[in-house]
DNA sequence: CATGAATGAGTATTCATTCAT
DNA sequence: TATGAATGAATACTCATTCAT
C-alpha cells in the first residue's frame, strides 16, 4: 500500500505548488490587464484585485511591477521558444515547419500567450525600460533565432527559398508575421475573419520568399 | 491714422502664424522626447524645456498631454495621407506607386515624421488612450484605406496582383512593412544595414503577391 | 501510572521556563539589531529569523513591536536598578559607590544590556512613542533616582560633595555619564580609547563636585 | 527720488527672498514636528499641512524628506558653528568664552535653533541614515571641534585647566553638555528650573576641569 | 504551539494641470 | 500672453499584524 509511508516531500510541494499557482494566476491576471490598458495604466491594485488578491500579495511573488513583467514576458518567450523547437525537431520541409510555427502562434489557444512578449518590442517604453534587464532574455532570444536560422538555410539549401534574399530579413519579416497584434491594425472593422487571413499570409510570404522559377 | 488700412486681418493673421509656429515647434519637441523615451517617461516640462518656454505654455496650445499626443499623430497621419495621396496620383504601375511610398516613408528624413504614428499602434498604453479620441483620425484613415485599395485594385486589373489574394489582407500587410520599428525587433546587432532591408522587403512582399505564372 | 507523582506544576514550570526563555532570546535578538539599525529600519521578520524563529511566534511572546520594545527597556532599567541596589548595599564612601555603579555601566560584558534603555531616551522617536506606555517604567526609575539621591545625599553629609550643588542635577548630570553613546558624538575616530576616557570623565565629575577647598 | 530706476533685480530678489522664507518655514514646521515626533512618526504631509501647503510643494524646496532633515541639520549646525566663532573671537579667558558658548546654548531663544541637531546625534536611526550623506557636514564639525580645541588649549596653557586632562574628552564633555535634551531624560518633573540647572551644570563642569590646586 | 502566507493601512514621491502674477 | 509656483490625485512599495493550517 502506497500510504505505509507520510512523506514530507509531497506537503512540500504542496505549498509549492500552490505557490505556483498563485504566481500564475497573477501572471494571467496581469496579462489580461497590461494587453488591454499597457504597462502604466495598469497598477498593481489593479491587478491584485483582477486575481481577488491584497496588493501585498503580489509583492510576495513577485519582488517589483517590472519584474512582474519582465517574468511575464520571459515565460512567453520560453512558450515561442519550446513551439520553435518541437517543431524544428520535426523532418518535414522548411516551409512547412514555418508553416507550423505561424499556425501554432496564430492559434487562439496559444496566441494570448504570447501576446505580451510581442507587445513589449513594439513600445518605446517597455523597450527602453527592458534594454537593462535584458541580460536573461537575451539568450533566449538568441536560441529562437538560432533555430529559425537553421530552418530557413536548410530551405534555401533545398531550393525551397530565394538564397539572394538575407537570412536575417527573412527572419524578421517572418516574426513580424507573428504579431497578430498588427493585424489589427487598420482591421478593427473585423470584415476580414482571421481564418482566411492567415493562410493568406502565408501564401504572400512563402511565395515571395521562394525561389524564382527564372 | 493708422486705421487707415484694415489692420486687423494681417495682425490677426499674423499673430496667428505665430500661433502655429508655437504649437509646431512644441509638436516637433514632443515629437523628438516621445519617441525617445515614451509617452510616460516624458513629462510636460521635458516638452517645454525642449522648446525652451514654460510648462503654461504647452498648456496655451493643447489642452492636455494626451490631445497633445494626439495632435501630433494626426499631423503625422495627415503627412502620410499627402504621400499616398501625391503618389496616387501617378501614372504608374501599382507596384511602382506603391513601391514609391514605401520609400518614401523609409526615406530617413520623412521617416520620423510618421514614427509616432506608426509607434501609437503598437503600444497598447497609446491605443488604448486613443480608443476615446479616434472619432477624428478614423476618417483620415478610412481616406488613406480607400487610395490604397484603389491602387492594389488596379494592380489586380492589370494583373500585376494575384487576385486570390485579398485586398484588405494585402492593405493590412504592405501597411506593417510601414513600421521601421518592426525592423529593429532582433536586429539590434545592426548586420543588416536599412539600405539593403528595404529592396528586399520589397522583393519579398511583390514578388508573394505577384500573379503566380502558372 | 505516571499520575503518582504530581507531575502538572513541574510541567507548567519547565514550559513556562521554555517560554521565557524563548522571550528572552527574542529580547536578545531585538537588541542586538534594534542597536545596530534602530527601531524602524528593523523588521519583525529581521528579529524573528535572527531567533530561528518564524515571523508569527514573536506575536506569542510580544503583542506588537512597541510592546517587545518597552519590554526590552524595562528589563535593562531593571538590570540598571539592580546595579545600583547592589552597589548602594555596599560601605564604601559614595565616591567610591557611584564610580562603582559608573565602572559597570562601561563594563562591555554590561555595557550592552543597557544600551537600548539609554537609547531609547535619547530619540524623539521613541521618547513620543514611550510617553504613553511610560507608567510602568517610571517607578522602576523612581525607584532608581531614590537610591541614587540617598548616595549623594550621604556623600554630602559626609563632605564628600559639595552642598551648593542640587542633588537633583547632580543626578541629572551622572546619569548623562552612563551613555556610552555620547561619547560617540564626535569620537568616531577613536582616537581616545574607551579605558582612558573613563578614568578622565570619573576625574571631572568627582572633582566638580567634590567640596571646594576654601 | 530712488524711484527712477526700475531695475529687475529687485524682482528678482523678491522672488528669491520668498523662495527662501517658503524653504524656512517648511524647516521651521519641520523641526517643530520632527523635535515632538521624530523622522519616522513625522510625514511630509503632516510638515506640510502644519506649514499651510501642499504636499508637493514641499518637494519643490527640498528634493526627498532625507535632503529636508539634513537641510536642517546642516543649518542648525552652522548656527552653532557661528556662535562658536563670535566667542572664539574675544579676549575673554578660556573659561569665560565656553561659559558663554554655554549660555546662548541654552538661551531659549537660541536653543530650538539646535534641537534637531544635538538630537540627530542621539539617534541610532539618525546616525546610520546619516553616515552617507555626512561629507558635508563633517568639515563644518571639525571646524567647530578645531575652534573648541583652541580655547581649552588656551585654556591649559594658563593654567586654568587641568592639564592631565585630554583635551578631547574635555571636549566630548562639554558638548554633552550642550544638549539640553540630557536634562530632560529623568527631570519631567520640572522641580529644577533651568534657570538654577546652568549655573550649577557650569560650576561642576569647570571645577571638575580646573588646575588641581595641589 | 509554531508557522508564514495574506492583508491593507500608511507613506514618499511624481507630474499633469491650474492660476495668480 | 507667458510664466512657473502650487496643487493634490495617483501609485509603487513596506511591514506590522492576523489567522488558517
């Protein structure tokens, strides 16, 4: 029978775990609250009492507002970086792994995820107020690009991509694509339902990054 | 007498070309601080100082930071309406129009006149500041929309576009080739000079929504 | 059976002696870090975890901050009384008593556990904060200005001091001896050395109030 | 007639001569609150309301609530500074000038005047959050010990003062005396005047320091 | 009893906005 | 008109105290 012995370490992990949960209920809560109304409209009673919490709780998880948002953002990029990698690991073409990618981000399910991350780099203030604690997020960053590097040289290997466009523009043209948030842009009348808008997407981008049948 | 002639108008008119000579001014120093450090981490005084008047006096002209904000990127907006606009009217091929907008909205020295507008969008602090206000841009917006999909239509007429892809998804991505600010995202390591940025991203977007030559 | 002997009283006592002893550990703690950092810049939390023991088990000794405070105060003005009760006991002359009470006020083994009183009177801060909790201080301290006056009192009758002098500001004036403290003032750069200050301090006070040699 | 000239540095000056009388009065409310609470029990909105004012204008004399209480410090001891120098400067002996150096100490008027900074020193509270910012405060206290050190060396050198005594205790002790707080410690029961507490302060002291009449 | 997570009152500080000069 | 001193609402953060486990 399992319960001859009372270990300690479950109880351990209890409390672990909930503490866990409660750190990722405020980061929800958090994010839900900085993609609607930005870093600073948003404080931190704001947020405490959108997870039905005391202000001072928060601080018990998370040590100041911009760490709350900087564990925010690097848990999102960590999400970006573990679809990036199980889906290099796959052994379909460059395209199609790409391919995946976008599709894994555009996912309803997955994009709020990562909604944040890719807010942070298009504010002048959250960049500048990141630039300093970069230093952890950086290397991750890094391995993303790293990655995605990979795939698009095996695809201009393969002939699939045009080798006279830059590895490195295709790679940021390709992150921008990420960004479901400039598909808002000018499309708040939603006359354009994001189902048919991705596969266009992909077909404008994979076709213009392919190689030329001169 | 000096009454002799209506001297009133010109005063007036005079008094009123010092007006707006003020209120540019303060818009290009707001301008310059925003985009700089961000809407919050720049204070009135920041402004004032900037121009080199008195924090009452940014008051004279607009009546709070916010309508200050969005008086500059309505200018902005109206700058990059007169583009599309003066291009419009070309006799180009649409490519080649829209081509020349693009550039000239990279072009360094009409850049930062529409880096605020472009930077508004992409923060959700800005938008969702603006969300209130926008009764008066979204006309200037639905204008340049309208001139836009004239030309893309055009191109699908004359069969430059693939016309299986929509106008409104081509609008919204040559609209997001617009934002330098998505070019800096990872390439902070400055290996793609912007010089070679553009052609290619002009490569890549024309050539993905050029008519497939089946 | 173990109920043959009466076992409850010595259970009591030995939980009770835990229990002092536990609050005398507390004390201890308080005192070490209340003196290095003060009142304000030390936490609960500090004092608890320099005990071992969690933030909440110095509520079950001390109902708040202030109440271990003043318990700290009063037990080292007792341990100031009980000095003076064993000295007074004495035979000696009252030169010799008060310089006896003044040597183990210096003393560093005895030096520490007075200081907090001594500190406590001499900051605003505190003094406001005592002023209210003060009633069961002030016959412990009466009690001690007693002794003291009976001392001097003696000294003068024996011509020892001088009886121009008021007892009361003879008082008043050794107990200003008893802080180490102020003679930190502007001695940081311990450039007199706490054994020969003692003996010059002894020199001018007893000296000062010795009886004049007409 | 003086009036034909309407120079602007008079308006100048009034604007700074109010400046100035506003930063006053915040120093004075400051220390009238500070004396009765002391740092941590006294908020700058109390300082403020006591004054009139708002909270923040407050912060447009001084930058942080630490820069105030130094503020006060520092100009409390320029006054003792300054009264030093005046008696230093006579031709009194050695014992006549720090009597006097004694009495506008003591001197009612004079002495709120440099409450804060004798009780500064009295507070470990006080004391560390000093420490760091003390650079320019310390080369004023070592004029004033510097001065002081003077006089009792006059003083010894003409055989008014005991020799075997070093001067730096002797100026330890006599700064001690300076802190009229000392005599409040076990006197709240004003049964000695201060009236009768000088005179008697300043025999024990300069016969306890007097040449030996061996 | 002991714990330490949760609480929320309290405070320093900032800055857009106003208005007397 | 221009100024900039004054204002006070807003907010991040701390920490004594409580209480469920």
């Amino acid at each position: 029978m399992p319960s001859l012995e009372k270990p300690t370490k479950p109880a351990v992990s209890l409390k672990e775990r909930q503490r866990e949960e409660r750190a990722r209920l405020i980061l929800e809560a958090a994010q839900t609250i900085l993609l609607e109304r930005g870093y600073h409209e948003t404080s931190i009673d704001d947020i405490a009492s959108q997870v039905g919490i005391a202000k001072g709780t928060v601080y018990l998880h998370f040590p100041s507002k911009e760490d709350l948002m900087i564990a925010l953002v690097e848990g999102q990029l960590q999400n970006f970086v573990q679809v990036i990698e199980e889906v290099a690991a796959s052994t379909c073409s460059a395209r199609e792994r790409l391919e995946a990618i976008l599709r894994r981000t555009y996912d309803p399910s997955e994009a709020r995820r990562m909604q944040i991350f890719l807010e942070v780099f298009g504010s002048a203030d959250m960049r500048s107020r990141f630039a300093e604690k970069h230093e952890r997020t950086q290397p991750i960053i890094d391995h993303a690009r790293t990655l995605l590097r990979a795939i698009i040289e095996q695809g201009k290997a393969q002939g699939e991509f045009d080798q006279h466009i830059s590895t490195k523009v295709m790679i940021v043209m390709y992150l921008n694509l990420l960004s479901p948030r400039n598909y808002h842009h000018l499309t708040t009348d939603q006359t354009v339902a994001f189902e048919e808008l991705l596969p266009q997407i992909i077909q404008i981008f994979f076709h213009g990054i392919s190689r030329k049948q001169a």
